[in-house]
C-alpha cells in the first residue's frame, strides 16, 4: 500500500468523532484526542464508536473452524424453554463452540508470551556460548538460583591440594550454556515434565500431577489445543478446558517464567527505581523515539545505542539536545524495571503518541502494535521502524530494520540513525502534553523480599505477618490491557483504588501498571492518600507504594512466585488457593490474557476479568468455568462489569479465605511468631 493510500486511511471519516472525556480519564489523552481531531486523524477511540462487536462472537458461539460454517448459535433473546437444542451442522453444541473458541484464544496468547521467551532462551544461549558480545551474563547471583532449578550443578569436584576432592565453582558461562540447552529444550519436550513445574507450591504440584495437567513442553500443549479444536475432535467442554490448562500452566510457569529469569539473568534483576510516565516524557528539542512491543532484546540494546556518545554528538549536528527514548506498553515496563527509562504510555495511547508531532521514529517488534500506526506515521513525520520478521506492516512508508542477536548493537545503532536523521523533518507544530507522572517500579519477587525482610534477611514474613494480624486484609493482583471499548484506564484506576480503600496491598504489571503509574499510585506517598489506615502504615514504615509495578505481562510468572514464596513463608495456608488473594484484568483485550487467567485459575487464584467473556452463549461452560472450577483448582473466573463492585467480589474472596484460615476473629495488633503462625496452620 502506497503512503498516499495509507495517509486516506488516517483521515478522519468525520461523522463521529469521539468525545475526549468520555474515551480517557487519562488529560494527556484526552488532550492528544483534540489534536487528532484538529489534525482530522482518525483514532481507536473513534473506530470503537462506528464500528459495533458482533454479538454472536461476543457470545462465543460462532464456529468457524470448518467451511460448511460458520455456523451461528446466538442465544435466543427470549431465553431458553426446556432443552438447549441449538447446535451447529455437525451437530457442535454452543458448549463445545465457546469451549474451543475460548481454547483457540489461550493457545494464540500462551504461543504468545512463550514465542517471545523462546527468543529469550535463544539468544541466552548465543550469550552464554559467547556468540555475541552484545549480550551477557549480568546477574550472576540469579544464574545461580536457577541453575539447580534445571538440575545444573554449579560446582564440580576437582582434586584438592592434598589430593582428596573438593568442590569447585564452575564457570559461569559453562553454567549458563548449560541452562541455555535445557531452558531451550522446555519448548521441545514430548515427555515428561516442564522443569519449573515444581517450583509451584508442593500441593499445587500434586495437584496438577493427579490431574494430569503438567505441561510436557511448552510448544506441545500449544499444538495439541489446535488439534482437540480442529473439526471433530474434541467435543466435551470440560476436557478441553483441561487441556487449556496444560498449555496455560506451560505459559505461566515455563514460557513466560524462563522469560523472566533468562532476561533477569542477561540484563539484571529489577529492582525498585524511580521513572517518569506518560507522553510529557518527550522533549520537544530533542531527537524522540519509542521502542513499542514487547522483547527486550531489542529495547535493551536501543537503550544502550541511544546513549551512544558517537550517536549523542550526530544527534546534537542536527540540532538537537539529546535523545530521549522512551517504551511504550511491555517493552517499555520492560526497559523500566531495569533501566528507569521513561514511559510514554499504555497501549490505548500508541497512535496518539504519533499525533503528539514530535515522535522521530517509533519502533516495534512483536504484539499488541496496532496496524493503523502505518497510516498515522504517513501524516506525520514519524517513522515506523519494524524490526521483527514475525511482524511485518504492509503500508505506508514503514521501514524495516531487521534485529539479529549477533548484530544486536550494530542493527540498534542503525535505527537510532534513522530516527536522529528525521528529527529535521519536523512538519507540523508539535504538542507535547505537559503530563508526566513520577514512579516507583521493579519490584521483582528478589526485591519485594528485601524490602519488606530487611537488608538483613530478606524474607516474605513480615508481609505475611501484616496479613496475619489484619493490617494488610489481602492481595490483588491487578494486571492487564486498555480496551478502547471502555473508557481508557479508568476501570483499573477504580478496582486499584477501592482495593486500596480496603487494606488491599495491590501488585501489578502490564498497561494496568501503567494506568496506576499515570495516576500517581505508583509512589510510596499513594499510601496516604489512597489507603485505608492498616495498609498505609505497612506501606509508609516500610517505604513502598501501595502498588507494585512487577513489570511487564510476562512478568506475571513474577506474581506466581511471589503468591508461592507467601505460602511457603507459613501462615496463610499451603497452597495458592488458601491465600487471601485475588486477580482481575479490568480491561483486557488480548488472547495474552486469557491464557493469563487460566494459568491463575489453574494456579488456585480466583480470576474476575472486565468487559466481559466470549462465553455467555454457553451457560453450561460458563458454568464450569465460574463454578465447577474452582471444586478442581480452588481458583475459577468471574466476570463483573462494574469496577467498584469488581474490587468488593475480590474482597469478598479475600475475606472468605480469611474466615477459612480463622483470620477473621484475630484482628489484634500483635506480629505472631512462628508457634502462633503454625498454630494457625494446623487449624
Ligand atoms: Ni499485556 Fe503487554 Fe498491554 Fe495487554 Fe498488550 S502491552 S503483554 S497484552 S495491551 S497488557
Ligand atoms: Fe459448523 Fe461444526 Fe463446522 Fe463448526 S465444525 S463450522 S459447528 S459444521
């Protein structure tokens, strides 16, 4: 496509225009929507206004997946009388429609996040086999802890001086190749188990294992979803959900959790910095770019080209001040958490930051990259940069610049190139909105231990104690997208602050984390002002904000952790399923997120998700996902459209696992001891 025809794509039908304060809670938005508008540039927030869902897809019950369909099988307005009857031309009840439909969205978002920790484990090995300079062996401490997590031992024996045997460290990057193959292999394996399997509390493990729910390899559960939902195969709603949760559980605790520790390992474990949020972060005089995806293995090497003194000084010949790179959705909590680069925002903004006019160059990689940037980036002066060869634009006058891991700093150079050569063909007047927010983010499982145990011995009981004697009633852990069918962060502003209101410690990652960093939840002053009293002190004694900024959506695997590493600090329990805890997506859109909620269900978390699910054609799937569930797992989904009324079916979870514990009548002040807490765990 021409950038003529993409730049008539770009330009606003005019007929409906959104209202900036019913599609953003959000000023910068709000303030981005009205120079759209002047600019007659069509955005998301207006698409969602012409263009209606269909209802038999919301429904779930539209199947598709062979050609004598698609067949439809709405539910009837009036209700049903008597026996369901609907079912399509092979005789597929809405059931096993919805089922493998929903199945279909858990296997594209698992592929997903495991796709993108495979590109992880690929180039983690490259770096340990010392195939490229540009990636490294940083966080030695963390290659350590996950070394016996693949059975890598660290230490050989070698003969002592005396001749006897002694243990001796092994060589890092020995160590690391080593965790590379078997990291690598989790993708491949037929048989068996995923490593990381264990690392689940031992009942959930257990649990799993009677089930036969452990993931075998991640790519085979993947590809088996595909099958069972192929024509005529799998037709029993139940064993398809079963197999969603092999490959969810393969997602969570493999795919996505290899990720994390792999990235941890290469460029550092986060640890909680502070950072600036929202599309103020540009800078009118200087050169602006924003790296928009999801892989940091292209962002961590544009973080360290665009401080390039070489690079710096090319910028400055064009006449400009410096150069400003700042992330946008999970590359940029990614770059974040590690680096304390800015953040221009959540996914709902990434056109806007575009129309702002003073964008040099955006580049993207994998996931959530709307295709509508092409005909926006042809209005402006902006080039669109892809990088990935999974992720290719057709239209406009996108560039591509192809990032190999072997060239990673030389390919990273180039695109910032690119972008300080734009920053002269500046055409419009830009706007920058003055909106930026400061944060604290990063907090890994490592740092929440340091904070709340002390430098001295790190520990999660402290926070359990907090949780124990009622100050804290419970965690939420609230993650997830924007969905431009709901006004823009205001759902995860309002379950974050009721939790808040409510002594409810909230964890976070993904958009929602920014949503939260927008609103200034993200600083440990939030405390006071959001808090109920039990939860502020926590937070003021202890110096954190009531919201912890995790990370990105694969960061999730951070949140299981975190969830095991408080069953194992005693008190609360022995599995997931007994904590006073609960998850939501208020504003979810992608496949990510519901193979996301089903690796918690299967984990034991209860899950509540806004706007709802593809479901309600199916009330007897419904059913098995909202109720049977949870007598499987201990966890089950939930769906509430109403945000205040979201946080409270949260707290009501929270609280009836508090009253299951016998939490409910000790509510006294005192930090209890280890005898108190076993107590407590015998009952
Ligand atoms: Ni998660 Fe991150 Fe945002 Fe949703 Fe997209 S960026 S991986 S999928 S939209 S939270
Ligand atoms: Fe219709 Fe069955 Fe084909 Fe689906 S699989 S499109 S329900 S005939």
């Amino acid at each position: 496509m021409s950038a003529d025809q993409a730049k008539a794509k770009a330009v606003a039908k005019a007929k409906k225009a959104v209202d900036p304060k019913k599609a953003s809670v959000d000023t910068a938005t709000q303030k981005l929507l009205v120079k759209a508008k002047a600019d007659e540039i069509e955005t998301i927030f207006d698409r969602a206004l012409t263009m209606k869902p269909c209802n038999i897809g919301e429904q779930g019950t539209c199947c598709k997946i062979c050609a004598q369909g698609p067949c439809r099988l709405p539910y009837p307005k009036k209700g049903i009388e008597g026996e369901d009857t609907r079912k399509g031309l092979c005789g597929a009840t809405p059931e096993t429609i919805a089922a493998r439909n929903f199945a279909r969205m858990v296997a594209a978002g698992a592929a997903s996040h495991s796709d993108h920790g495979r590109g992880v484990a690929e180039t983690f090995l490259a770096a340990a086999r010392k195939e490229t300079e540009d990636y490294t062996i940083k966080d030695t401490e963390k290659l350590f802890e996950v070394a016996p997590l693949f059975d890598v031992p660290t230490t050989v024996m070698v003969e002592g001086p005396d001749g006897e045997k002694v243990p001796q460290e092994r060589d890092i990057y020995e160590i690391a190749e080593e965790i590379g193959e078997k990291a690598l292999a989790e993708w491949g394996n037929q048989q068996g188990e995923v490593y990381y399997a264990k690392r689940a509390p031992e009942p959930r493990y257990k649990l799993w294992q009677d089930l036969d729910v452990v993931p075998r390899g991640i790519d085979r559960e993947i590809v088996e979803i595909m099958h069972r939902t192929h024509m005529g195969v799998d037709q029993d709603y139940r064993n398809i959900i079963k197999q969603c949760s092999r490959a969810a559980i393969g997602d969570g605790w493999a795919g996505s959790m290899i990720a994390t520790d792999l990235q941890d390992i290469m460029f550092g474990t986060p640890y909680p910095l502070q950072g600036e949020i929202n599309l103020g972060v540009l800078k009118e005089d200087h050169v602006n770019m924003i790296v928009h995806g999801h892989e940091p293995l292209l962002s961590e090497m544009i973080v360290v080209a665009a401080q390039d003194p070489e690079l710096l000084e090319y910028a400055k010949s064009k006449g400009a001040k410096g150069i400003i790179l700042a992330g946008m959705c999970c590359t940029a909590n990614e770059i974040l958490v590690r680096h304390g680069m800015p953040i221009a925002g959540n996914y709902l903004q990434q056109e806007l930051a575009i129309v702002t006019g003073a964008l040099d160059a955006m580049i993207v990689d994998v996931q959530c990259i709307m295709e509508n940037l092409a005909n926006v980036a042809a209005c402006y002066h902006t080039k669109l940069i892809t990088t990935n060869p999974r992720a290719m634009i057709e239209s406009g006058e996108t560039i591509h610049i192809e990032f190999d891991e072997h060239s990673a700093l030389e390919d990273a150079k180039k695109i910032v190139r690119e972008a300080i050569d734009n920053f002269t063909n500046r055409s419009s007047q830009p706007l920058i909105p003055d909106e930026k927010e400061m944060m604290v983010a990063g907090f890994s499982v490592e740092s929440i231990n340091y904070h709340l145990g002390g430098t001295f011995r790190g520990s999660y009981t402290p926070l359990n104690d907090n949780i124990i004697n009622g100050r804290i009633r419970g965690i939420g852990a609230v993650v997830g997208c924007n969905n431009a069918r709901e006004l823009h962060d205001s759902g995860h502003l309002t379950v974050i602050k009721e939790l808040l209101k409510h002594n409810v410690i909230v964890l976070t990652t993904g958009c929602t984390a920014m949503a939260a960093g927008k609103a200034g939840l993200l600083t440990p002053e939030a405390a006071k002002v959001y808090c109920g009293d039990g939860l502020a002190e926590v937070c003021e004694t202890v110096g954190i904000p009531p919201v912890l900024h995790m990370g990105s959506c694969v960061d999730n695997s951070r949140i299981l952790l975190a969830a095991t590493e408080v069953v194992k600090a005693g008190g609360l329990g022995n599995d997931i399923s007994d904590l006073p805890a609960a998850g939501a997506a208020p504003e979810w859109m992608s496949e990510k997120a519901i193979s996301i909620g089903q690796y918690c269900v299967a984990s034991g978390f209860y899950v509540v998700f806004g706007l709802g699910l593809p479901i309600t054609g199916a009330p007897r799937f419904q059913k098995h996902l909202f109720e049977e569930l949870a007598d499987i797992y201990g966890g089950m989904w939930d769906v509430e459209t109403d945000y205040v009324e979201m946080a409270h079916k949260m707290i009501a979870h929270i609280d009836k696992k508090r009253a299951a514990l016998g939490l409910d009548k000790k509510k006294e002040r005192v930090l209890m001891d280890m005898a108190d807490r076993q107590k407590l765990d015998a009952a």
